[in-house]
C-alpha cells in the first residue's frame, strides 16, 4: 500500500530560480535564503520518496485567462520545463507517476472533488524552484517521480482553505488505495505574504506569516476558516497562495511532528518560508517506547501464556508444600 508519509511547505519565488540558474548561491543577498535549505536536502537524501506530489500554481505558462481550472492535476508521462520569458529553466524534464496520477484523479473525482485531468503540460517556477530548493540541482534528472496539481490562484475566485484542505485529505484517501508499496511526500508550495503590484507593493507580514506556519502544524482547522479576503488584507494579494499549504496538510496525520522550519525575509519582493512535517510513528515506535521505559519488552501473547503456567505452578507448589529448588522439575510436568 502507498503512503504519504511527510508534507513540505516552501515559497516559489521565481528570483530563487534565477539565482540558482546564474550562480548567485554564494551572493551575501542569497546566501542567507539558500543556506536554510541545506538541512532540507540532507532531510529529503535521508527520506528517498518513491513520489513527490508538487501542489503549485501555473503562472499563465501552461494556462491562460482562457482556460482557468480550479484544480488540474498532471497525468502526463513527463512535464517539460515551461519558457517564462526568457527560455526554459536549466533543469531536468519532470518524470511523472501516470498509474499513480490516474489513480488518483478517479478516486478523487468519485470522492467528489471535480479534478481536470492533464495529459499534456509545461511546469514553471512554481514547480521547479521548490523542487530545486529540497532535492538540489541535479543534471540529468530528478531523484524520484512527481504528479504536479495546479491549483488557480491566479484569477478570482480561488478555491477556498477549507476546500484545499480537504481535497488534501482525499488525496490521502486515494493515495492510500494504490496497491504499490510506494513512500510519497506531498509539497504545498507559494507565498509566503507578498504583493507584487499596486499601492502596497513589497507588502511583507512577518507576524502574520509566523502565525500561520504555527497554526499549519498545531491547529490547520483554524485556516481553514480564513476568508480571501483577510489572506489580501493581511498577506498581499498574492499570499492567497497560501491556500495551497494546505492541500499538504490535509494529506497528513491531524497531529504531525515539525521536523525543521525556515523563515527569512525578503526574496525579491516576498517573504520565503519553509516547513516540513511529518506523521507521527504509531504503534510500533509507541511500544518500543514503552519497552525502553519499562526496562524490558513488553510480553506477547505467547509470553503472557507462559507467566499464566508459571503462575499455576507457583500456586501448586505452595500447596504442595515443595522446596523451591524443584519448582523447575515440577512445572515440566504440569
């Protein structure tokens, strides 16, 4: 059976790109936002997914104001890097998963989410960037397989926080029927607080990003109940893109661990931010715990029939009136 077994939040910057295109990496300006990144990658090496779920927004590179799907998810075998402007991005082609993909969309759509299905599509920066910002900057490919979901936030309206946050839930559902044994990690990408245009262009809200990185792993139901209208307010017009983290969170466990988190302003004109979470181990680390604590493993069903003998054997023994030296000898016959 597959299984999500983490969840990555990260900004998409399109800046970030470009540094690592040109080599700025070591730049004193950018220094200090790859350097967050370095304990992620080692995370990711560590983790090894089999298949990364990439929640992003297309930037009009694969769609336009004449086709806006509100959720559109990538069945394709391959996703090409798209050409913003000024050529395509010096990175490997994007491999899908199309079994897993399309096992996905049919679960989700008869789970009611009314997913677009994509066999043919151009991925830009809000794909690539986070891709490169936890898996590096390899060469000829990326490490593992990656199902892409674009999700309009681009032209009003947007899905809502409650509606992301349970389509996140019936993608674990649906993850979760494939029969593959496969890991998967899911990214929720964009934001954090940033406008790009307008009187209040630059806007940046630390506090307000802080707060939502808290409530994303101890209490997500929370923004789930965030109106469009207070992520404009508060985060920028375009910090409705925060609406995509959580698609992530919705995929995980309601209680998580926070394994790292990252935050720095600016990047160009926005503010990055980075999290990484992953579901609690359950029964087995829970028992090895306990064993830990205890001193001792903590008996099975054989082992617990066994102390029962034992215990009768005690018992006949004081009947008996016999030394304790031959209790060994007496309970092979018992």
């Amino acid at each position: 059976m597959a299984k999500i077994i983490a969840g990555v939040g990260s900004s998409h910057v399109p800046a970030i790109g470009a540094a690592l295109d040109n080599g700025k990496t070591e730049e004193p300006y950018w220094k200090r936002v790859f350097s967050g990144f370095e304990k992620s990658k080692k995370w990711m090496a560590q983790t090894k997914p089999d298949v990364a779920i990439v929640v992003f927004n297309d930037h009009a590179s694969a769609f336009s104001v004449e086709m806006i799907p509100t959720f559109a998810l990538g069945c394709a075998a391959e996703f090409p890097p798209a050409d913003e402007g000024w050529g395509p991005r010096p990175v490997p082609v994007v491999m899908g998963h199309p079994a897993l993909a399309a096992h996905i969309a049919q679960s989700v759509i008869l789970d009611e989410f009314d997913l677009t299905i994509v066999n043919k599509m151009e991925v830009d920066h809000g794909l690539t960037v986070p891709m490169n910002l936890l898996f590096g900057q390899p060469k000829d490919a990326w490490p593992c397989p990656v199902i892409p979901l674009a999700v309009n936030v681009v032209m009003y309206p947007p899905p809502t926080g409650h509606r992301c946050y349970m389509l996140g839930k019936a993608i674990r559902r649906a993850v979760e029927s494939y029969p593959e044994d496969l890991n998967v990690v899911i990214f929720g990408t964009g934001g954090l607080s940033h406008q790009i245009s307008g009187p209040r262009a630059g806007l940046i809200n630390s506090k307000w990003d802080k707060n939502f990185l808290d409530n994303l792993s101890k209490d997500p139901k929370k923004l789930t109940r965030i109106p469009h209208l207070e992520y404009m307010r508060e985060a920028g017009a375009e910090g409705i893109e925060m609406v995509m983290w959580l698609v992530m969170r919705g995929a995980l466990d309601d209680k998580v661990d926070e394994v790292y988190r990252f935050y720095t302003v600016p990047a160009s004109n926005t503010a990055v931010g980075h999290i990484i979470l992953e579901n609690r181990k359950r029964a087995a680390s829970k028992s090895k715990r306990i064993a830990r604590e205890d001193g001792r493993k903590r008996p099975n069903a054989a082992g617990k029939s066994r102390q029962a003998a034992a215990r009768k054997a005690s018992s006949v023994f004081r009947r008996s009136g016999l030394p304790v030296r031959r209790r060994k000898r007496v309970n092979s016959i018992i």
